[in-house]
C-alpha cells in the first residue's frame, strides 16, 4: 500500500495506492534516486512524517524508524560507542 500524500497516517481511499511489493519499493528507490523527499519534506503540512535516516540521510517515510536499514544503524552505534569510548579515553589522562 502506497501514501500518494507520503502521509502514512492519511489512510483515505483518494490516498491509498495498492501495488505489489516490487512496484512500492522502485517507486520509493525511484524517489530516493532523484531526491524526491526532499520536496516533500519542504511542502509537507501536519501529519506529515518525512525524515532522515540518523546515520546516512536518506530519507524516511515512517514515523517509528530512526535509520533507512539494519546496516546504517549498527555503523551508527558503532560510530557512538567509538565516541564513548574516546570521551572516556580523554577524561581518564
């Protein structure tokens, strides 16, 4: 099911799409490819969730994920837990 408005909350049936899984992942690889979320991260209004991924900056169509993939959020806590590690490494000399 695809959000024509990228809002994942407006579930009206003027704003629903049904595609096979392939069909909803190019259009959203499509919109990556191009930038798309960025414009519709500026002209958005309320409800709408468009976001950026903690580790890499792609955009995030889904208001409960922080990251794009499994692997962007490992390489971000690894790159935390190094950071950690170096404060402590600082604070101990």
């Amino acid at each position: 099911m695809h959000h024509l408005n990228m809002n994942p909350a407006d579930n009206r049936p003027e704003n629903l799409l049904v595609l096979e899984k392939g069909q909803h992942t190019k259009i959203h690889n499509f919109m990556r490819r191009y930038d798309l979320y960025s414009v519709f991260e500026e002209i958005a209004t309320d409800g709408h969730i468009v976001k950026k991924c903690l580790f890499c900056d792609e955009y995030i169509v889904n208001e409960n994920k922080k990251f794009c993939s499994i692997e962007c959020r490992r390489k971000y806590e690894e790159q935390k837990k190094g950071e950690q590690n170096d404060q402590q490494n600082e604070a101990s000399v």
